[in-house]
C-alpha cells in the first residue's frame, strides 16, 4: 500500500465519524425541540364554563361563590355557598326611590351605602326558592352556582312586604291607643317597632290603606313619630340653682318631663350633662310623677358658673324598642326635647374656731400659723368669716411642758385640725404630733415649733384636710 491510499483511508475515517457526530447532534437537537413544545403546550382545561365565564339567563339572577380547600377541617363548602348566596343578593339592585321613607329622612347621600349593605345581608338571610345549579372542585377550590328565578323573588317579596305592612300597622295602631292614654313614651317605641318593621322597604314608595286613605306609610310613621318627640316637653323646676361644693345638695337640680296633653310621663330616659364636666352618671329615668333629679354630682367642681342641660335620650329609646341598629339613623332626623338651668358652684364660707384646751392665742387672733391658714383659704377661693360659717375649722394646739438641757430649752407641740360643717358633722380630720422647737428661751422654743407646724401647714396639712371634702 502506497501513502497516498493510507491518507485516503485516514480521511474517510474521519469523515465518517464527523457525519456520525454530526447525525446523532441533529438528533439530539430534535428531540429537546420537541419536549421543549411538549411542555408548552397547557393541559386542557376541564372547568365547567359556568365557573370560566359568568353565565347570563334571562329572568334569571345568578349566584357563584368559590373558597379555596386551605387548611385541617376547613369547611370550605359553606364557606362557598355563603359567597355564592351573598353574590345572588348583590344582583338584587336597591334603587332609592324619590318618595321613599329614606328620601324623605334626608338620608339619602349619607346612609344609601349602610342602608344598601344592611338591605343585602338581610336579602341573604331571607332568601328562598334559590336552586343548587351546579357544584364543582378540584384539588385547591371548590366552587358553587346558585340561581334564583326573578319571577319567583318578586312574589316572595311581595308576600313579605305585605306582612310588613300588617306590622308596621299593628304597631302604630298600639302608639294611637299608647297616646289616648297619655302614655307617650310608649306610643314612641311603638312608632320605632313600626318602622323596623319597614326597614327592608324604606328605600321604596311603600303605600298602603292608613286610616280610610292611601299614603306613603313609612313617611307617614316617621312623621308620627317626630311629632310625638316635639310635643314632650322638658323644664326645669328652677331656672337658676346655687350649689355649695363639699355640702349635701339642699336644692334639687330637678326637670319635670311632660306629653303632648301635659300629663307626666313616667320612665322617660334622658340624658343629663353638666357643661365642662364629666357626670358619674348621666343617664337617668323620670319617676312616676315625671320628675327627674339629679343628685349624682362630679366630685371636682370649682367655683364657677355651669349649665345643667336634659335632654329626651332616643338612643335609650330606640335600644329597649328594637335591634336594628339602622333605626337610630333613621332617628337622627328628629331632634329631642332639651332644656337647661344656670348651676353656680361657690366654696362654702368657712368660720375658724379654737379648739377645747388649745394652747395660744384665740383662732381669730394674730397668731401667725392661724394667719397663714386664713391667707390659704382665701387663695383657695374660700370666705373666711367671724360667725356663721357654713362649714368650720377647729384648730387645736397643745404644747408639752418646756424641757432645759445645756442652756437650750426643747418644746414639742401637737396639732390638730377637723373641718365640720354647720352642725358639727365631722367630714375630716389630720393631726401631727411632737413638732419640736429648741433655742435659748422657752418662749423662741415655742414659737419655733409653732413656725414648723406652718411650714408644715403650707406643705401638706391644708391639703390634706380638704382635699377629702374638696377634690
């Protein structure tokens, strides 16, 4: 064999192994290609297409509620019929009408959005003859189709709103009997019934037969109603009262409530508020002569002027009459009977008064401790008077016998201070003992213990001895 057929050889082996390479790449090169298609192309979607595409009946409202299958026991089934419940309702459209109860109460801008979300959880609760149009799940959700024949809705709704109107009669024809007998307060939670009885039709023109005549008789009740509400009346017994702050009230802070014939209403809630001050507790009931006292003061008052203001508490009212919380919307059209009367607050006069077997100058005196109690009740705002105070101060000081150690004479005084009112009552007391003098004389000795026993004064024992009585 020459050399040239050696090469020749050489090269056709190593063609060869190149085409082979060169196939098996190709090959290789196809099969990702198609893999790579393969898994592009998504799998079928098995899903009903009520649950792809929300499905449209004429006549027909639709309902469709999903809840994904998360968690140990989840009850995603009724989790799932309860949205597709809530989605029927939201199909039910609630319009306001022109005529309507909700119109008229000035309602419309404000409350139409609480309104129409109260009529939807309602429509929820009392929806009936909805049928199960199909259920469907997979590994994560579970879905539901409810479908409700409008025909079949608007007679159900009629049957409702027919017994409304039977309710809502009965229970003004309670108020009419209530307000023969003078019994206003009742007749007003009657009127309240009657319109929750109305409350699923308030946004509608809602007529009916009401006394031998067609009205709109939602309006009609409302109007009812704020007039009862106008015709309560409200009045102090007296228009200006002087209260002494720290005594037992001798005047009574008193309204008499009345109804539309003048005649005293019993168990009319009110509430009662005292301007620039917090009541302990502010809301109160008439008693059976429509009487209503208020005795339950604030602890910390001050020497001003005030205003005692009552005013007919509807929130009461419309909470004993019914549960349906839009009521007190409704309600806020009317406005309540109020009335007021002038309260000045005053500290009473307070009379100092030495005690029993108390050492030193008379309590009027010129003795500088009893000066300096004077000088704090006046700061204080108090009037200090020489007889007759309406409340007293005993002052009692008492100095132990004078003892001589190393030429310093050492004196111990006690003290006492009880504050009494006009007849004598005790209402508080504080006392300190052995407040101790020392100089050169027995005479300094004392007079340096009784300098202690007003700084002392100054620093605690004036507030301790009212603040008990005068917050």
């Amino acid at each position: 064999m020459n050399w040239k057929s050696s090469f020749n050889d050489r090269m056709k082996n190593r063609l060869s192994v190149f085409l082979l390479a060169t196939a098996f790449a190709a090959a290789s090169a196809c099969s990702v290609t198609q893999k790579t298609k393969q898994a592009e192309t998504p799998p079928p979607d098995l899903r009903p297409e009520w649950v792809k595409t929300r499905p449209f009946r004429p006549g027909v409202y639709t309902g469709i509620g999903s809840a994904p299958k998360v968690g140990v026991g989840a009850d995603h089934q009724s989790q799932a019929k309860y949205q597709a419940l809530n989605d029927l309702a939201s199909e039910i459209s609630v319009t306001i009408s022109g005529s309507s109860l909700l119109y008229q109460a000035e309602a419309n801008d404000r409350y139409a959005e609480s309104f129409q979300s109260s009529v939807k959880t309602r429509t929820v609760e009392q929806l009936t003859g909805y049928e199960l149009s199909g259920i469907y799940e997979d590994d994560d959700q579970y879905w539901v189709w409810y479908t409700l024949d409008k025909a079949v809705y608007a007679s159900d709704k009629k049957t409702r709103k027919q017994k409304a109107i039977e309710l809502a009669l009965f229970h003004r024809g309670l108020a009419k009997d209530h307000l023969t007998a003078g019994e206003d307060i009742l007749a007003i939670e009657n009127y309240l019934k009657a319109l929750e009885d109305l409350h699923d039709f308030w946004n509608e023109a809602l007529k009916a037969d009401v006394d031998g005549q067609e009205d709109l008789l939602g309006n009609r009740i409302l109007s009812e109603l704020g007039e009862v509400v106008r015709n309560i009346r409200i009045d102090p017994i007296s228009e200006i009262h002087e209260v002494l702050i720290g005594k037992k009230l001798t005047d009574d802070l008193a309204f008499e409530i009345t109804g539309h014939s003048g005649a005293d209403l019993e168990n009319a809630p009110v509430f009662v508020n005292l301007r620039g001050y917090r009541m302990p507790s502010n809301q109160l009931s008439s008693d059976r002569n429509g009487m209503i006292v208020a005795r339950d003061l604030p602890r910390e008052l001050r020497p001003e002027k005030s205003e005692l203001r009552c005013t007919l508490n509807m929130v009461n009212l419309i909470e004993r009459s019914t549960k349906d919380p839009m009521i007190a919307i409704l309600a806020n059209s009317i406005s309540p009977p109020s009335a007021s009367c002038s309260v000045q607050f005053r500290y009473p006069s307070i009379q100092l008064v030495q005690a029993e077997n108390s050492d030193g100058p008379t309590a009027n005196g010129s003795d500088e401790f009893v000066l300096e109690l004077k000088s704090l009740l006046y700061k204080s705002g108090f009037d200090v008077v020489d007889r007759n105070g309406e409340m007293r101060i005993e002052v009692g000081r008492v100095f132990r016998e004078s003892i001589k150690r190393n030429k310093f004479v050492h004196t111990s005084l006690d003290l006492r201070l009880r504050l009494t009112d006009d007849s004598g009552r005790l209402l508080n007391e504080v006392s300190a003992r052995e407040i101790k003098g020392t100089h050169l004389s027995a005479e300094q000795s004392r007079r340096e213990a009784l300098d202690k026993a007003r700084e002392a004064l100054k620093k605690r024992y004036y507030r301790d001895l009212l603040r008990p009585v005068f917050p």
